[in-house]
C-alpha cells in the first residue's frame, strides 16, 4: 500500500486536498477538517506505530476511506475505493454497494444496521439520513470520535484487523443528557484491495451496543440541544 499523497495539512488523511482533489465537490463545501480529532486521538492512542509501517499505512487507509465515505459526493472523487466493486457488510449480513448504502443514509447508518425491534431501538438507522446521523454524532462527540489500529493481522490484499474507537460524550445525543464519560468500541474489519490497491471490499464485525449504551446512559432531558452544533464548522467536519 502506498503512503504517498498524505498532505500537509493531515499527517493521517490523503486525498483531502492539492492537484488531485481541485473539483471535489465536498459535502459541507470544503474538506473536512481533522484538527480536533486528531489531537484526541494522539492523547489518547495506546499504539505508535513507526512511520512506514504496515500499521501506520493500514491506519491512514482506513481514516482516508472513512473520511471519503463521510465528506466526498460524488463517488467518481473517491480514490481508496472502487466504487464499481465496492460492498460493505456488517456482522456477517449481506454484502451492499455504495447504492443500496445511499439508500440507507449513507454516513454512521450502515455502521449501525440492527434487527431489534423499532421500539427498542435507541438510534434507528431507518428514519435518519447521512446529515441527520452525522449532527447527532458530532454533536455528541464534540472532540471527535477518534480511530486507531490496535494490530494488523494480515495485510494486502486482504488486510484483517482490530480496532479501537473513542470519544467522550460531551453533548446530547438523542434526547439523552451528556456523561461526559469515555465511550469505547472496539471491533475487527477485513478490507479486500484489487491489483490498483483500491478497495473492493468491506466487512466490518463489532458490537454496536458498545456504542450505543454509552450513550442512552445519560437521563432524558426534555429538550435536545443537538441543532446548535449543525452550524459549528469544526463540528461539522469532525468524525
């Protein structure tokens, strides 16, 4: 995997700006910026990996693929994936192309795919879109929701490894009053590259009630205040 094309401005993000990203429409009207989260995650991080390593190099693609999946429109501006291959599939389910994710919301809903009945469900992935689940993360997680690779286990073309995410629920979420606790999840993926090292496939094995209960612990309030942070430019880029 190649580690060339990380800019400047992210040491840990390619394909965020320069000759290459010059008509990428963008969902918030520029590049996101990263400066919030990754000062989270460098305080936080258990591992350092050395610069050139698979690790690192796996890291980077994996925060690049996200920040692609959650900023770029149009999917002919994505550079780590092929969009004509590409399935993503949570849990073992089915695998679904970048269509069938538009058709779910796209941003955090695939992630947060559940078969628990409606009334049980603290966040249902059916009735938000990317923009809705997107402000009530980044209204939650107002430092960010930081990533890292806690070990590699084989690399590409399949590449199979654990992760560990985390941010500390500073604002609402859903109605629920912030903790202002750590909330971690942790989780394996396996990321499938072609011969170009584009990305064909995802899948993605975690438990999402290591999520969600950190955040419905916090008592109902009875107004949310989740709107304020929609029109914060830090927050909206952060994720």
């Amino acid at each position: 995997m190649a580690s060339s094309g990380v800019v400047e401005g992210d040491k840990y993000r390619y394909h965020l700006d320069g000759e290459g990203e010059k008509n990428t429409k963008w969902k918030f009207g520029a590049p996101p910026n990263y400066d919030v989260v990754n000062k989270l995650f460098e305080q936080g991080r258990t591992k350092i990996w050395p610069a050139g390593s698979l690790e690192e190099k796996v890291q980077n693609l994996v925060k690049t693929w996200e920040m692609e999946l959650f900023h770029k429109v149009n999917i002919e501006d994505f550079k780590t994936l092929d969009a004509n291959k590409y399935t993503f599939s949570l849990n073992g389910r089915k695998g679904i192309n970048l269509e069938e994710i538009g058709k779910l919301g796209g941003g955090y809903n695939p992630l947060l795919q559940t078969s628990l009945p409606v009334n049980l469900r603290g966040y249902n992935p059916d009735e938000e879109t990317s923009e809705s689940s997107h402000k009530a993360f980044t209204t939650t997680f107002p430092r960010g929701f930081a990533l890292e690779v806690l070990q590699v286990i084989s690399g590409p073309p399949q590449i199979v490894y654990k992760f560990r995410h985390w941010g500390y629920m500073e604002g609402p979420f859903k109605g629920h009053a912030p903790t202002g606790e750590l909330v971690e999840v942790y989780g394996m993926a396996i990321f499938e590259l072609d011969e170009h090292e584009k990305i064909m496939k995802v899948e993605f094995f975690y438990d999402p009630g290591q999520l969600l209960g950190g955040l419905l612990k916090g008592p109902k309030v009875a107004s949310s205040s989740e709107e304020v942070a929609s029109s914060c430019p830090i927050l909206r880029s952060t994720g």
